[in-house]
C-alpha cells in the first residue's frame, strides 16, 4: 500500500501544481509532504518492524545472495589480469572457431573463448598462463615488411588451409536501424507476464555481457601496450558505464591512462633519493596532459592496428583523444590525469550492488531518456548519463524508506585502508559491501520506476538541488537549469552543461509517464487490430504510445471550452462531461467550475487505489 498511497500524494501535488499556482517549494514543504504521505500510508497498512539504512557500522556480514561481494579494485584487477592473458584474432576465409581453437591449443590451456561478428568474424581467447600467450606470438609472422609497419601486438589474423576465394561472415544486428532494435526489444517485453518482468527482461537484452565486458578490457590492454614503450609502468584503466554497472551494449569506451608517478617516489618520507631520472619539463600540469595525449594520440594513428579515425579534444577541460578501435567496434576516449573519474565509477558500481533493485530501475530511466531523446551522444544541453543516473540515486536516497545511503554514511562504514584522497578531494568509500545494512524498503521495482516519474513531475528545480553525500535536497545557490552536487568535486555542479530547454522536457515527459500510469488500461495488454499486442507497461512509457491518445482525449475536451471563450461565454456545453485535469487556468476566478471539476477527476482517479 505504501507505493498507492504515495501516488495519491504525488497526484495530489500535480494537482496542486497545474491549479494553484504554487511555486517555489522550499525543502520544508517536501519534508512536510513525505511526513503526510507517510501517517497516510500508515493509516492504512500495518506497521512492520523493517530496518531502516543506518549509516552505523552494526550490521556486518550482510547476506546478499547473487551479488558479487569483491572490492571493486579486486574485480579490476581481475579483469585486467584476464586481458593479459588473452588475444584477439580475426578470422581469415573459412577458418572456423574450431580449427582456432585446436590450432592455439598446441601453445597452452585454453581458458575461454568469445567469437562475436562485427563486420567480420573476431575471437577472444583466453588463455590460462601468460607464457601461452608469449608462444603464440612468436609463431606469427608479418605478410611484408616493404607493405606494413612491423607492429607487434595481440591482435592476430588466422587463416584457414582453404582461405582463398571466399568471404567472412558479417553481423545483420549492426546493420539494424535503432526502430528495428526497439521494434525486437518491444516484443520480448511485451510478452513478460509484468511490468516488474519487462524491467528485468530490458536489463538482459541491454546490458554489456561478460564477453563484451572481456572485449573492453582487452582493449584498454592493447592500448596500454602501445604506451609502455614510452612509460613503463603505466596502466590504461577503463571506467564510466563500461564498468561502473550500468553498461549498454554498444556504449563508449572511457579509458584512463595512469601513468603510476606515485610508484617512483621515495618510498619513505624522510628519504633523499640520490640517483633520479632525466626529464623534460613543461609549464602547467595541463600542458603536460595535453602533450602527453597528443604524443599517444599519434601513436595510436600511425603504428597500433585497428585505431582509426583519431581526433584530438585537447582544449576541453578534461582533455582527451578519441578513436575507433574497429576490430571491436567500440568508440574509446581516453583521457589521463582523471583518477576521479575512475573513483566515480566505483561509485556508481557500489550503489548497483547494494541492492538488486538499483540496476533495472537506471536502465529503465536511462533508455527513457534515449528513446525521448533526453540524452544524446552529441555534446550539448542534453541530460548525461552520469547525471540521470546520480536523479535515480538521488530519489532512492530520499524517499520515505531510503534504498540507498548516502555517500557519507558510506565513508562512515570505510575502513582505515579505504581511506582515499585524490586531487585534495576526501573520496573516501566503503570497499566491504558486507558492511553496508540492507534497506527496509519493500517496494517493486516497477513501483519505484512511477514514483521516480511522480517525484520529479513535482521537484522544484529551480530553487533546489541534489546533495548526494547526504540524500538530502539543498537549496541552490546559482542559476543552472539542475544542480547536482558533484560527489568528490564538492565545489562543482554534476550537471552544470544542462540548459533550461532539455530540463523543462525532462519535467513534461516524466509528467506524461506519470499520466499514462494513472491509466486504467496501463497495465492490461490489448490485442491490436492487426493482431499481436499493444503496447503495455514499460514499453507504453518507453515508446510514449498513449500520447498521441491523451493529445486527442484533451482536444476534445477542451476545444469547445476555447471556443465558448471566443464568443465570450465561459461556460461549457454540458454534453461534453467533465473537464480533464490538463488545461492553463488563466483567469481563475472565470474558470472556477473548471477547477473544480478537475479536482473531482483528480479525487476519483485517486480512490480508484491500486491499478492491479
């Protein structure tokens, strides 16, 4: 009952919103309401003895059954030992994956294999030792050394016995237009039995797999293997949605080169090192950064197979080069001196493991985003990823029974060896996920998706912003279309490229998926007339089909109204029944029995209860 009751409030303040006129929403007036919609909610179910999150460190040892427990530095490490280990091969004339497989396997154990088809057929192989690799290698050979640039790396070319006069298999998905992707995603979804099964079934069909995730890695190695000839040491580590738990498939690479300066100073404090390296000096730190990515930038051009296409975004406050790596088909950005960055990724993947609800509920909003062009891959106004899914954990921190904590109840549970300070930022996180209590929230993941829709119809964006450090709304202090606190960088706003415009979208289209779910017919799928089913659930939200009914159902209604304007009688011919609840009151001492004929709407959509 209590995700109904919370709806009723929500309904309640669109209500107030559209007909009273009220704006400006202090945080006093949001606690004031959670406090009603909570004694509401109360009023009607039995008070159960749930734990609350504490941020205190009691419970440890936190059963979470299917949920990987390691440290996030531990699962990185893992992933690029793995990468060490493997290569990529292409697959030349009709050689098969068997032939591959029984024609490496005279070099060592073979640990895994992922063959995928982007143009032209491509292997991952794994192998379990290093030193297999290393035989590999030294059985290949180069076609000629006048026609090519004698690189050596772990992307190979395999041929077959019978490789001559034929082609290799090519991939139909890549050549599917985004409609006909969606068109197959609708029809999964619409055969799930509930919209809490069409939430679970898109993060399968969406999310990166673990062969895809092995490609990433292997890819960052190869590009770290390019870059050690010029700074042993160094370690290209991927981060943003390939790692931080909330990937699609097809999403770009983010890659940050460290170049591991800490590992060459003195290792005591009071040490005076004698003997040190030669180098060059530059002005500033960032023109070290951008001589540096330029250097590698070339590089990866000129000698390192399958980089292509390599443009130079040095200017940018976080300077970076991006290329294509086209053997994986994966758009990369790498940057350097962006440690944050990566710690904002352990970040976001901590909070998709604290609770199973998290990741479909952000894959739900995100694909939202995209199929109503929210966000967008172009540089611009438009929404980020990073900072529709900080609006996710912003509201799952801050509803009645919080889901997620706050980031610092989350250094509050850290331990002396999770201590870290990065650019004089205190990013500090728990790395033991036992420690973190399990949330008393019980709602469905499919309830908490339309009270994220309600919650943000009603969030007062112009004179609040998002604290995430403590799930609290703060005032804000400037005038950006949304303010998020950035969760490390303190001082800056998360969402500062944001504009007014692509806010105000935002705002309409989570009102309009908070109005189809007040729908009688939203979750009961029909039979279309030309057979199979109409859109239901999820994919009505995702497509916005519905819209074009509740245009035509206001048309309707409110035409004669505007008409009995223009001849300059307000009043409505009472054939046409009630007014609908969306309509601009202008003058509402002339439109009093508008108002309250929509509230009787409101009322009555509001007792209907649970739509179930």
């Amino acid at each position: 009952m209590a995700a109904p009751m919370m709806r009723k409030g929500m309904s309640l303040l669109l209500f107030l919103e559209r007909y009273s006129g009220l704006s400006g929403r202090s945080p006093v007036f949001y606690k004031f309401v959670r406090r009603c919609t909570t004694q509401a909610s109360n009023s009607d179910t039995v008070e159960t003895s749930e734990p609350e999150i504490s941020s205190s460190g009691d419970n440890h040892d936190v059963p979470r059954p299917g949920v990987d427990l390691r440290r996030f530095s531990d699962i990185q490490e893992e992933r690029r030992q793995e990468a060490l280990r493997s290569v990529l091969v292409r697959h030349v004339g009709k050689a098969t994956e068997d032939e591959l497989a029984k024609f490496c396997s005279h070099f060592g154990e073979v640990k895994s294999s992922f063959t995928y088809g982007n143009q032209e057929l491509y292997t991952l192989l794994e192998y379990k030792s290093k030193g297999s690799v290393h035989s590999l290698l030294n059985t290949a050979h180069f076609r000629s050394v006048l026609e090519v640039l004698p690189y050596k790396s772990r992307l190979l070319s395999f041929r077959s016995s019978s490789w001559m006069n034929s082609t290799s298999k090519k991939s139909s998905v890549g050549d599917m237009t985004a409609e006909q992707k969606f068109s197959i995603l609708a029809t999964k979804l619409c055969a799930a039995q509930s919209m809490e099964e069409q939430m679970q079934v898109l993060v399968r069909e969406t999310q990166l797999s673990e062969g895809e995730t092995r490609l990433r890695f292997l890819v960052c190695s190869l590009v770290e293997d390019a870059i050690t000839g010029y700074f042993p040491g160094c370690i290209v580590h991927p981060f943003g949605s390939s790692v931080n738990g909330f990937g699609n498939k097809g999403c770009d690479l983010d890659m940050y080169l460290n170049l591991n300066v800490e590992e060459h100073k003195p290792k005591k404090r009071n040490s005076f090192p004698r003997m040190e390296y030669e180098v060059k000096t530059v002005p500033t730190e960032r023109a070290a950064t951008q001589n540096l990515l330029s250097t590698v930038g070339q590089s990866l051009g000129e000698f390192v197979p399958s980089c292509r296409h390599v443009q130079y975004i040095l200017n940018a406050r976080c300077p970076l080069v991006k290329f294509t790596h086209e053997a994986s088909g994966i758009q990369c950005d790498l940057t350097s001196n962006n440690s944050i960055a990566l710690k904002s990724s352990e970040l976001l993947n901590l909070y998709s493991r604290i609770d199973p609800r998290v990741p479909p509920l952000v894959y739900a909003v995100r694909h939202w985003a995209r199929m109503h062009h929210i966000t967008s891959n172009m540089p611009g106004g438009w929404i980020t990823n990073f900072s529709l899914t900080a609006l996710v954990i912003f509201f799952l921190q801050y509803t009645d029974k919080p889901v997620l904590p706050g980031i610092d109840a989350l250094k509050e549970l850290a331990d002396k060896a999770d201590t870290c300070v990065l650019e004089g930022n205190d990013c500090t996180l728990v790395s033991d996920l036992t420690k973190v209590p399990p949330s008393g929230n019980t709602d469905s993941i499919d309830d908490l998706l339309l009270e994220f829709f309600e919650f943000y119809s009603n969030f007062n964006f112009k004179s609040c912003g998002l604290n995430l450090r403590t799930g609290e709304i703060q005032e804000k202090k400037n005038f950006d279309a949304l303010y998020i606190q950035n969760p490390f960088e303190q001082q800056l706003n998360l969402s500062k490229n944001v504009s007014m415009h692509h806010m105000e979208k935002f705002v309409q289209l989570a009102r309009e998926a908070a109005w189809m779910a007040e729908q009688p017919d939203f979750l009961q799928p029909e039979v279309g007339p030309k057979g199979g089913v109409t859109p239901w659930g999820l994919v009505s939200i995702l497509s916005g089909y519905n819209r074009r009914k509740r245009r035509l159902m206001d048309q309707k209604e409110f035409t004669p109204i505007f008409d009995s304007i223009k001849s300059g009688n307000p009043k409505r011919n009472s054939s046409h029944g009630n007014v609908g609840p969306r309509i601009h009151i202008t003058e509402p001492v002339k439109f009093k029995s508008v108002l309250k004929s929509a509230k009787s709407k409101v009322d009555k959509r509001t007792k209907s209860g649970n739509r179930r």
